[in-house]
C-alpha cells in the first residue's frame, strides 16, 4: 500500500508526525503538507500565484514534503504528478481538534481528504479531540487499523471516512451519520494605536448536540465516530418543493 499522508496543520504538526509513523506500519508512505497552519480554510486552493514544494526534514528525521500552498494544494500537486507512484489511498491528520458535525464545512483536514476522493483515491480525515500537547497514538493507532480496512473492503473515492477521537479513555467505535455544532462566535474590536478598528473572530468552544447516531454524541460519550460523508449537498426534500414555486422564467 502507498499512502499519501497530509493535514491542516501543518509539516511539523506532532500529530501529523505521529500518523506517518503509525501509518509506516500498514504500507510505504510520503508526506506532502502545508508549511503553516489552515485551520478552518476548508477547501481553498491557490489559482493565481506560483506554489512550491520542498523536502524537509521531519521530527524523527525523515524526509516531508513541504508546500507552500493550501492543504488541497498539497493534494492536488501530489496527484497530479509531483509523485511518480498514485497512492492508493490519502489519510489527513491528525488534526488538533475535532471536526464533527457541520465542521467538516470549515475543515482544511476533511478538505484534504475530499481533494483526495475527487481526484479518485479513497480518503480518511482523522482529528483528534483534544489539543497540541496531547497523546496522538491511539488516534494514530487506530486510523491504521482503518486504513487497512478502507483497501481490504474496497473504499471507493465517492465518500471520506471522517474520523473523529475523543481524549481519554475509548470506549469503542461507532458509525455515525454527521451531528449539528453550536458555535458561540462573537466579533471582538479593538483599535491600533492610531485609533482604526481592527477585528478578531473570537468564542467560546463549540459545543454538540448529543442526538443518538451522531458523531457530537459519539464523541462526546467516549467513542471513536467513522463517519462517511460525499459531494452531494442536494437536498431531496426541497427539490420536490422548488417545482411548486412556478420559477419558469
């Protein structure tokens, strides 16, 4: 197996680090991620300026690739030819936080993975509930385990396993279908000291509603959420409604 592994966070990301490592143990694998930090840059890709990668040295000493450009930038450079071999299949993580619910409409990790499936390799998006200091092996752990299932049942590139992993104790493993975040955004304002207005996105951390069969309850409970999620944001209900709104012109 030939995995392409990746993230948000980017290249020196400690849990980026320590999927590769979990990884190496399920098949051959090459790091292409971002230089910096994108969290919540969904899935932005660079059009109209030049982009590069370069090796780089990672934490263990083994060589990354580092990109400049967005996390599907990463992607889309690596399989459109910057890798002599097609992986057979793309893992992003291990993102610091999870990425549950409608998240996954904010997260350069589950875009990474989506890059990935649009362009006809499997993918998994991995995040970990937790913050940088945590220990990212059982959630490593774990995602290797899911990578060889993902080629041993067939995965195919129509859907992304987005996984998510409480902190603490696991209590096991749940499929789930995608659950509703609460976000408590607010604007803050300050001034520089020539008195202009400058603006931070600021709150409190989201919370979840805990309905049954969803990742924010799974989760929150204890267990590791695989949730399969694809590109078909119609929804069916309003399909049948819009034909009753006489919208011929």
């Amino acid at each position: 197996m030939y995995i392409l592994v990746t993230n948000d966070d980017g290249v020196q990301s400690p849990g980026l680090l320590a999927l590769r490592q979990a990884l190496d143990t399920v098949g051959e694998t090459v790091v292409v991620a971002p230089e910096r930090n994108w969290s919540a840059a969904s899935a932005a890709r660079t059009l109209f300026d030049p982009l590069r990668i370069d090796p780089v040295p990672m934490a263990d000493g083994r060589q990354a690739f580092v990109c400049s450009g967005t996390p599907g930038d990463c992607v889309a450079l690596a399989l459109l030819g910057f890798l002599e071999l097609r992986p057979d299949l793309v893992v992003s993580g291990i993102n610091i936080g999870p990425n549950l619910g409608n998240d996954v409409s904010y997260s350069g990790t589950v875009a990474a993975a989506r890059e990935g499936a649009m362009m006809g390799v499997p993918a998994i998006a991995v995040s970990l509930d937790g913050r940088r200091h945590d220990d990212f092996k059982p959630a490593a752990a774990y995602a290797a385990r899911l990578a060889q299932a993902a080629v041993r049942h067939g995965l195919t590139p129509e859907v992304v396993l987005n996984v998510n992993v409480p902190r603490g104790p696991i209590r096991g493993v749940l499929v789930t279908r995608l659950g509703r975040r609460i976000y408590r955004d607010e604007l803050i304002v300050r001034h520089d000291p020539r008195g202009r207005p400058y603006y931070w996105l600021g709150g409190g951390e989201p919370e979840g509603e805990l309905t049954e069969g969803t990742d924010t309850a799974a989760v929150a409970h204890g267990y590791i959420s695989v949730t399969p999620i694809h590109f078909d944001l119609t929804d069916q209900r309003w399909l049948e409604r819009l034909q009753h709104w006489r919208l011929d012109v």
